[in-house]
C-alpha cells in the first residue's frame, strides 16, 4: 500500500460510514428502491474496476438471448454525452463508453442501452415497441434506487473484497457487509487448475450466507488474435514480437497468459478506460517502428480496441475473452434460467 493511501485511512473510515448509513436508509426504506415486474440481473462488484464484468455479462447474454429479448443496461462510463441513449450504428465509444460499444457490435439482437439513471433506463426499455423480456444491469451493485430481482456479486481470485480496504485507502466502494445483497458471488480469474479443498476455503473465508451461493470462474482466451482484415493462431504468436497496448485496471492476467505462450511483449500501459489521444496514437505508432524484426504486430483488449483502434491507420489486432466456470456451470445457468422464467411467468 502507497504511504498516500495510508495518510488517507481516516477517510476510507468516513467513507465507509457515508455509503453504510445510506444502505441502511435504502433497507429501511427511507430512501426509496423501485422494483420492476420485469426480471433484472445486476452484475457488479465492491471494488473498483477489473473484476470481470464485461465477459460475465457477455456470458449471460450467451445464456439467454436465444430464448428471451435481452437488454443492457450501463450508465457508459467516461462518456461524453448524457440521459437514455440506445446504442446503433451510429453509436461511438466516446458517446455511450467503452463496454457498451463492445456488446453492440458483438451481440446483434440484444439492446444495448446507457443511462445513469437506471430507473429512467428501465422505465424507457420497458416502453419500447420491441421491448426486452429481460435487462442486465452492468455495474450497478450499489445502484440501490433499482431493486433488481438477482444480484451477481463478483470479485477476483487474487484481489477479493474481504482483504481490501474502503477507498481511498483500498479499493472497496462499501463495506464487506455490502455483499450479503449479493444471490450468486462469482470468484473471477481462477486458475483453472483449482481444487475443491481451495474452493471450499475460499467460500469460508468469504462468510457465505445461507441465502448465497459461491461459484468459480476462469478467464478463456480465444485461440486466435483477430484484427479488421485478418486473424493470426495463439500457436504462433509468439513467432512475432508483440507490442502490447492495455487502457484496463489490471493487466496481470493477460500478461501471465502472453507469458506462458512465451510471447515476447513489449507493454505501453494506459489508466483504466483511457481515451487514446491523436499523440498517443502517434507515440505507439512511433514505438511499434522501433521494433527490429520483420514479425511484429501491435496487439490490444478487445474494450480497447472497440474504444480506439477499430479506425487507426495501422494494424492492430485484439484477444477476445469469455468467461468459463471451473465446476458447476449447470448449476450456476439454472440459477438464473429459473428465475428469469419464474419473473416471466409472474410478470
């Protein structure tokens, strides 16, 4: 922990006073939450950025768009306009964010949608002419004014919430205690060789309520890196020299991966949901030059690369993702398949 962080503890302590005493205030009902009669699935998190929601959202729309309308629901983080807006085809990253961009161009019949305020949102998807049977909040865990029907909590394998601390001193936006809203908690970005006997210390040490249950994911790299005009094997990649270029919270993963291929990576590192300057653009460019060798390829996430390169003038190629549960997988689709169905059926 960096010595500021550790100056700034008295304020993690006020912090996590302020968002404790506006749960309570939500769970007493002083401060009104809006339920729907259609079913709603958060997926969100206590931390700040890079658990994983962009592929386990993605999964869940892989679960459920061949049976049922689905919408997502994002506010489109760091984007420049503001109110309800649905993604199209003339829609940009900088107009509605990054993810949401992602799932329009990758999931053709789903709705994508952005509003800060998720219950304007839902009201304005719920009064559409071909409206969802079904809307996937992404990020909105501590959006408590929408009641939603099932809360997937995630939090990383080597980062969980019960070892962070509040902000500013940690990363955690609320208190532990904040997950007990949580149905289904997903451990994100596994090993995948993990064993029972982890599985089951993990859950403990996480205090699962009765009321919950705790899964286990991995993070699944595609077998092959794809730009606008061609796609090159994982299996060879690492015949080229690879300049990595990542605007994502955390680059471990990844990197661990490109390393067990034995890809030689030079990496440009970015924030978090950064928005590429022209001068950026032109220092990777520069940067991508000054590799010696006839192999070479500049490759990113696939957020980044839907965000900032899908139109710069040099090849740049992206590794897609998707989430894999390491056991009980079923289970974990019967969760939600059951109660999308029962809301359906109710509503």
């Amino acid at each position: 922990m960096s010595f500021l962080r550790k100056i700034l503890y008295p304020f993690s302590l006020l912090y996590g006073e302020i968002t404790s005493a506006r749960n309570v205030f939500y769970d007493k009902g002083i401060l009104k939450s809006t339920q729907f009669d259609i079913p709603t699935i958060v997926v969100g998190n206590l931390s700040v950025g890079g658990t994983g929601k962009t592929p386990q959202v993605e999964y869940l729309v892989r679960l459920l768009q061949d049976k049922y309308k689905v919408a997502i629901l994002s506010r489109g983080y760091k984007r420049s306009t503001k109110g309800f807006i649905i993604a199209s085809t003339k829609s940009t990253a900088s107009e509605i964010g990054d993810e949401p961009i992602q799932y329009y161009k990758k999931f053709s019949e789903v709705i994508v949608a952005v509003d800060a305020d998720r219950v304007n949102g839902i009201q304005q998807l719920t009064q559409l002419v071909d409206k969802p049977e079904v809307i996937l909040l992404d990020d909105a865990f501590q959006h408590r004014k929408v009641e939603a029907g099932l809360n997937v909590l995630l939090t990383p394998y080597n980062d969980l919430y019960v070892d962070d601390k509040m902000l500013p001193t940690g990363n955690l936006r609320e208190k532990v205690s904040g997950a007990e809203r949580a149905k289904l908690i997903v451990v994100t970005k596994c090993p995948s060789e993990l064993n029972e006997k982890e599985q089951f210390e993990i859950t403990k040490k996480l205090k699962a309520e009765v009321h919950q249950t705790v899964f286990f994911s991995r993070i699944k790299y595609s077998e092959t890196i794809i730009s606008k005009t061609t796609t090159i094997t994982l299996d060879t990649l690492s015949l080229y020299k690879v300049l990595l270029v990542t605007g994502i919270a955390k680059t471990e993963p990844l990197l661990d991966f490109l390393n067990l291929k034995k890809v030689n990576v030079q990496h440009l590192r970015f924030a978090d949901h950064y928005n590429f300057t022209e001068k950026d653009i032109e220092k990777i460019s520069t940067t991508f030059e000054g590799i010696q060798s006839d192999k070479k390829i500049i490759l990113t996430t696939e957020k980044d690369y839907v965000r900032s390169f899908i139109d710069t003038k040099f090849e740049v190629y992206y590794l897609p993702i998707e989430t894999r549960f390491i056991e009980h997988q079923g289970d974990f689709n019967r969760i939600i398949t059951d109660y999308v169905e029962q809301s359906t059926r109710n509503s």
